[in-house]
C-alpha cells in the first residue's frame, strides 16, 4: 500500500488497527508472563490438571513421602528445572532438550517422560530409596470383598476348596430357586456367587466362567437340570 493509499483510509480505521495490534501484544505478554510466574497454575481447555500438572503433583507426592527435600523451579547451569535435590545434586526434567543441556554441570539429571508416573522416580534417582508404603490398591480390595462375600453367600470359609465349593452351590440351588418355591434374586446372588467362589478356589481369583461351568444367568443349570442331585 502506498503512502497514497494509506492518506485515502480514515483516521478511524488506522486508528482500530493500531489498538488492536497493542492489544494483542498486551495479552501475549500477560500469558507469557503469566506462565513463567505461575506454572502449576496451567489448565487444558477442559478445565482438568494438564499431564504436566498432574506430574508435578505425583512427583512432589513421591518425594515427600520419601522424606527427600527438592526445590522446585530451580536454575541448574542456566537450565530451570522443576525439582531439585540439593543434598543429593540430582535435578528431574520433563524435557528432553533440557536433559541434555544439563550434560557437564556437575549435576545428576533425571528425564521423567509423560507416561511415568511419580512413583517410578525412585527407579531412575542415583541413590537407594526405601519405598514408602502406599495405600492398598482399592481395585485388590473390591476384589476380596467380593470373593469374600461370595463365600458367605454360599455359607462358606474363603479357604474352602473346590469341591466344598461345588457341593454348597448344589444346596444352595435346591433352595433358591423359583421352581422350588425360591426368590429369583437370591437364585441370581447364588449363581454369581459361584462363578465367583469357584474361579478363586481355582486359583483365577477374577475370571469369566468357564465352560461347563454354571453361569450367573442360571442357563447353564437350566440345560443341565439345575445341578439338582447330582
């Protein structure tokens, strides 16, 4: 556009355009300030941790727990990195380029990828940790409520075997169900009981019904006589 040009455009737009530039140049300059003041403050656009959030909460968890003391975004050799261990001169980055930058200072780095969780740090430090006891798997312990409560349904110990497994789920069947004056509910808890009960007696502690064997929808019974007696 020649100076020409631009004396035809009114003062009205030029001056839009001017405010619109500086603007721009403001935003960018508060989210870039934004993130090098607050960098655990980052979301993603669904409003959820971003992974790099969520890491850096699992590995200040870790090292909390193992009672090793960090500092977080501390310069290394002109490198910032998110942890620091200053007893121990080991410093973790999650990047890649900033790993090997770290090479010659003196320095132990540890490059946590996206995929590693927190507590897979003390598998890459350069010193001995003792783990520290974390909470029992929550999905371990729904699994031994339910063999458990198996069990129970079937009027049995958990160290029953196979056998005492089997013999029980035949009493139970001869009083539960609705051909016999039994409720269908309680023929339905005693089919899903068994199926339970007797992966775990067989040592498949959470696995679908075999072949052959009763499944939770009682057909199986039904093509066999219902068990009774047998």
């Amino acid at each position: 556009m020649t100076v020409d040009g631009i004396g035809t455009v009114p003062s009205w737009v030029l001056a839009g355009v001017a405010l619109g530039v500086v603007a721009s140049v403001v935003v960018a300059a508060v989210f870039y300030v934004g993130h090098r003041l607050f960098p655990h403050e980052i979301r993603s656009a669904g409003g959820t941790p971003s992974g790099d959030v969520r890491r850096r909460g699992e590995i200040r968890a870790y090292l909390t727990a193992i009672n090793e003391r960090f500092l977080e975004e501390h310069a290394v050799g002109g490198v910032v990195v998110p942890f620091y261990l200053p007893a121990r001169g080991v410093a973790v980055t999650f990047d890649a380029h900033d790993y090997f930058r770290l090479e010659g200072e003196n320095v132990h780095a540890v490059l946590c990828e996206h995929e590693m969780p927190g507590r897979g740090l003390g598998r890459r430090l350069p010193f001995d940790v003792t783990e520290p006891d974390w909470d029992p798997d929550p999905e371990r312990s729904r699994r031994s409520d339910r063999v458990a409560d198996a069990y129970a349904e079937l009027g049995l110990s958990t160290d029953a075997d196979a056998d005492e497994v089997k013999r029980a789920y035949r009493e139970r069947v001869k009083e539960t169900h609705p051909d016999r004056g039994g409720d269908e509910e309680a023929f339905r808890r005693v089919q899903e009981a068994y199926a339970t009960a007797s992966d775990h007696a067989d040592g498949e502690v959470s696995g679908p019904a075999r072949p052959g064997r009763s499944d939770p929808s009682g057909r199986e019974d039904r093509r066999r006589g219902y068990g009774f007696g047998r």
